[in-house]
C-alpha cells in the first residue's frame, strides 16, 4: 500500500517556485496522509500556527508538494 507525504515549504520571494527545494526554503513541514486529497488539505492551519505566519504574501509564498512513499512491509 502507497501513503502520501504532504510538504509545505515556506520559501523566500527572491526564491523561483522551480528552485524552492527542501533545502532551500525558509522552513518545512511534512506531515504524512493517507491520500493526496490529504496533500491539498490543512496546510493553512499549519502554518498559521508557525512564527511566520505574517510573512506569507510579504516576504514569502508557500509551495505544497505531494510525494509518495511506499509503506514497508
């Protein structure tokens, strides 16, 4: 069976979205879901949890990604 890995990545505006990596972005957050319907949900919140809140739309944008990891069994 297949799980999904939802990540937001809070990257810097000098940053192109193609470049914003998980080593480069400001910070990340992975959460793992059991669908990618799951990848598209909750990440607002996340965020509006985290000190950086106010940056997004200012001096930063978010960009969510959907991986796929196999469960191992």
């Amino acid at each position: 069976m297949n799980a999904f890995i939802a990540v937001v990545l809070v990257c810097a505006n000098g940053i192109a979205q193609d470049t914003c990596t998980d080593d480069r972005a400001l910070e990340v957050r992975k959460v793992r879901v059991a669908n990618e319907l799951g990848c598209a949900t909750g990440w607002q919140e996340i965020i509006a949890r985290t000190e950086r809140r106010d940056e997004i739309g200012k001096s930063a944008y978010l960009k969510t990604e959907c991986r796929r990891v196999k469960e191992l069994q």
